[in-house]
C-alpha cells in the first residue's frame, strides 16, 4: 500500500498547535510530528485522554503540553499568543456517538462552538491553517458503495450533524479570512491507545481486547457488514502532511484506504493470530446500523500526497503485539525489586 503519488513539499520545523494530544490519535500525530521535526503544543483536558499516551515524548524539548480546556477561550487565546502557531490541529470534541445524541449540548459545545472559538482565534492570530477531524459520518448511510467528498453529506445523528456544521463554519473563515482550512474525513480509525473500556469505542478496539483475554467476540447481523478501517499511524500522517505540506486548497479529503473489509474479515485475522479464540457469538443486528462504508481517498492523495501504507493484516498484528508489550511491562517486575516483592505475591 505504498504510495506512488508525487508527494508535496511540506514545510519544515512548523509550530503547531495540537488540540486532543493525549487521546487515541492526538497522541499519535504528536509522535509523528516531532518525529518530523516539528514543534508541537499539546492541549488536552484529559477527559478521555491520558498523559500516559505521550508517554514517549516526556523530555522531548519540541513537544510542550498543556492541560486546558478548549472551551476556556480566555486560556486558549493566551497560549496562541504565546504560541503562535503556523497551524493548529484540532482533535479535542465529543467522540462518542451515543453521548452526542443524549446530550445534544456537550455535542454543540465540543463539536461545533468549540470549532468557531479555534477559528475566531486563528483569525485573530495570523494562523495560517487549521486542520479538523471530520468524520464519515458526515456522509449518513447512503447507497453509493464508494464515497467521495461530492456525495451528499446526510448525517442520521447529532455527531455526524455537528462535525458538517464546524466544517461548513470553518469553510466560511476561509472563504472570508486568509485562512486556510482542511477538514479531513476519518474513516474507521483503529489502532493502539483506543479505549476498548469505552464501550463506544470501535469494533477493533473491543474485539482485540476480547481476543487477548480469550473471551468471544460479539458480531451483530451475520457480520458481513463492511467498513473502511483505516490504522491510526496513517491517520496521523494525514494530520501531519494536511498541517505542513505548503502549497494546500481548502476544503474536505476523505481519509480511509479505499478497501472495504466485513466484521468476519476482522474476525478472521484476529483468529489467525489467536488459533486457541473461542468462536464469536453472532447476536441479531443492531437497528439503523450502516451495512456498507467505503471511502474514495483520491483528493487526498492529490491534495496531500496521502495514501495508506498500513494494510489490515499488518494493522492488527502491530495492535496485538504492542498490547502484548504493554501487559508484560505491567506485570514486570525488575529485578531489584523482584527482592522486596513478598514471596507468595512473587509466586504467583
Ligand atoms: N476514532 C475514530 O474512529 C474517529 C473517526 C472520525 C473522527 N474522529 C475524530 O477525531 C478526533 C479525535 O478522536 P479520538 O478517537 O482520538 O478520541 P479521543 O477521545 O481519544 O481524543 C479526544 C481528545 O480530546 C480531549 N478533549 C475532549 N474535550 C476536550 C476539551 N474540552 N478541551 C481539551 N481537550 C478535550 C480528550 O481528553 C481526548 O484526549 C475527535 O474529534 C473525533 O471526533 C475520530
């Protein structure tokens, strides 16, 4: 899945200001921008987030993080003042679908006036972009196997409504103000960090934490449903090449591979690399759920150089092998203080 479209000049050493940073993928994109020699801000409220997620940045003089909350505009206006980001990546919002329709308020404030406040600040700040993270959900179910950014966007819930509204309102700064703006369309995101407690959480998240544990999986329907799984690494390049690469025309790019695989595909691999797993309990399907969802990625990879280079196969072994990783460090104990550890709790 390497990429073979001419890739962009992007710019080096960007200041960037990183909302979300201690979640799934603000994390994610603050490894891949440092990495990359950009300096990065992290705001996060750790709400869902966790500063154990920017673990391997701690001492990395180009990352800065910062506890506040996006709503507070007082705080934020203060640290772009501060700051003075070439960019800003706003990741921070309400990402649980089912919350966003039983508590409409959060989802206006988080998805939608927390946006306006961003863009009144960018404005305000001389930023030269921001980029946002949309969702397929801003498409609804529709009956066209492979979505591009013209189908029509027909959202069938609060969350998806709300991320069409920062985007149409984000479009607006940029049509009025020299502000540029990419709102970037995420497809089924999957990866290491997303918390398989949350029980919104996606589908790989929960199932890997199934199969780990040796529990059966749950499929609703007879899992042939299909979604386009796209891993959190080549997300994060998204966010990476949409905040730096120089030259950009504002609007929104689908971020997804453009391969749709069923929930018994899922199943499949994560059984190959689990001979023992019990089978899965197949369940009735769940009323409204989309059957199908696939994305075009082809104005990304236009517009940002971006392609997909993480297959599902390689996405779930590397998932699998970085828990394994983290379990054991969780119940290493050193040997120094392997001494002090009571006998029978060392035993067992
Ligand atoms: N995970 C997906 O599959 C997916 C798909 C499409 C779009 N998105 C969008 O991508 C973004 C990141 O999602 P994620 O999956 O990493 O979720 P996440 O919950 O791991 O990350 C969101 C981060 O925002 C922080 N946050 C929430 N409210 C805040 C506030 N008021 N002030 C400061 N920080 C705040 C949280 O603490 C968390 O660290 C979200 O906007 C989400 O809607 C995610």
């Amino acid at each position: 899945m390497k990429s073979n479209s001419p890739q962009p000049e992007t710019r080096n050493g960007a200041r960037i200001l990183l909302t979300g940073a201690a979640g799934f993928i603000g994390s994610h994109t603050a490894e891949q921008l440092v990495m990359n020699g950009h300096q990065v801000i992290g705001l996060d409220n750790l709400s869902t987030g966790h500063l154990s997620n920017l673990n391997n940045l701690r001492g990395n003089q180009n990352f800065e993080f910062i506890e506040a909350n996006v709503l507070d505009e007082y705080r934020f206006n203060r640290v772009m003042k501060q700051f003075q980001p070439h960019t800003i990546i706003h990741l921070a919002g309400l990402v649980s679908v089912v919350q966003a329709q039983q508590e409409p308020a959060i989802n206006f404030s988080l998805n939608v006036q927390a946006t306006d406040l961003i863009a009144r600040s960018a404005v305000a700040n001389g930023t030269r972009r921001v980029v946002f993270s949309s969702s397929a959900a801003v498409y609804g179910d529709l009956e066209e196997y492979m979505i591009h950014e013209d189908s029509p966007t027909r959202p069938i819930g609060l969350y998806g409504a709300a991320k069409l509204a920062s985007e149409n309102l984000l479009l607006g700064y940029a049509r009025s103000y020299p502000l540029e703006v990419v709102c970037l369309r995420y497809f089924n995101v999957y990866g290491d960090r997303q918390d398989p407690k949350n029980p919104y959480s996606g589908v790989i998240s929960i199932f890997s934490d199934r199969f780990s544990a040796g529990k059966p999986v749950k499929v609703f329907g007879d899992g042939e449903q299909t979604r386009d799984f796209v891993s959190v690494r080549d997300v994060a390049r998204a966010n990476r090449l949409a905040a730096t690469v120089n030259e950009i025309q504002s609007g929104s790019r689908n971020i997804c591979t453009g391969q749709s695989r069923s929930i018994n595909d899922v199943v499949q691999i994560f059984q190959s690399i689990y001979p023992e797993a019990p089978n899965p309990d197949y369940a009735e399907s769940r009323a409204g759920e989309i059957l199908h969802s696939c994305g075009n990625g082809g104005y990304a990879a236009m517009m940002l150089g971006f392609e997909p280079y993480v297959s599902m196969e390689d996405g779930l072994s590397d998932l699998v092998a970085v828990q394994n990783l983290a379990n054991y460090s969780a119940n290493f104990v050193s040997p120094a203080r392997r001494s002090t550890v009571p006998k029978e709790a060392a035993a067992q």
